[in-house]
C-alpha cells in the first residue's frame, strides 16, 4: 500500500461518500437501481454517478483514481464496469493508521 496515493484518493469529499455509499449500497442507492446488484460485482458506475450528481464521465475518473490506490475493485460485465470496495486494502489502511501514524 502507497499511503500518500490512498490519501490522495480519499481528499474529495464525493470520492469519501463514494466509498461510504459501496459499504453499504442498500442503505445508500434506490432498491430499483440494485435489482442486478451481486456483492460479488458491486455498483455500477450509472448509479453511482446519478445518487453523485455528476456525469458518468467525472465519476468514472474519480473511481479509477481510487482502484489505482487500490480502495476499489472493478469488476466489467458485457457493456458495464461496477465497482466495490477492496476490504482487505481498507482494513490494511485503517490497521496502518491505528498502528505507526
């Protein structure tokens, strides 16, 4: 893990809600926009830039700088790219965090 990357990642506020939204999708996105939802693939990006607010585009950037720092899986299915969180890096995140800073 490349904590300034993860940090970067994370210092935007609609890239934190993003985050927060993956951890529990149910809570967070209309049960209609879900109906395809599999744990095993997460959110798709139309849904998550619609509860955003912004275009597919934008989104999309934001979500590719978080898979970079490794906070997000993307999973592509036929014409559809979902995402979902990377527990396991999150978990290192936060266990660093507790532990050396």
């Amino acid at each position: 893990m490349i904590l300034l990357e993860v940090l970067k990642s994370l210092s935007n506020q609609t890239r934190l809600n993003i985050l927060e939204w993956l951890k529990e999708p149910f809570a967070h996105f209309p049960e209609d926009e879900l109906a395809d939802y599999s744990p095993e693939f997460g959110v798709c990006v139309s849904d998550i830039a619609k509860k955003a607010g912004m275009s597919v585009p934008t989104v999309s950037v934001y979500l590719k700088t978080m898979m970079s720092a490794n906070i997000l899986i993307a999973t592509r299915k036929d014409q559809w790219t979902y995402y979902k969180r990377n527990e396991e890096a999150i978990q290192e995140l936060a266990q660093y965090i507790k532990v050396s800073l």
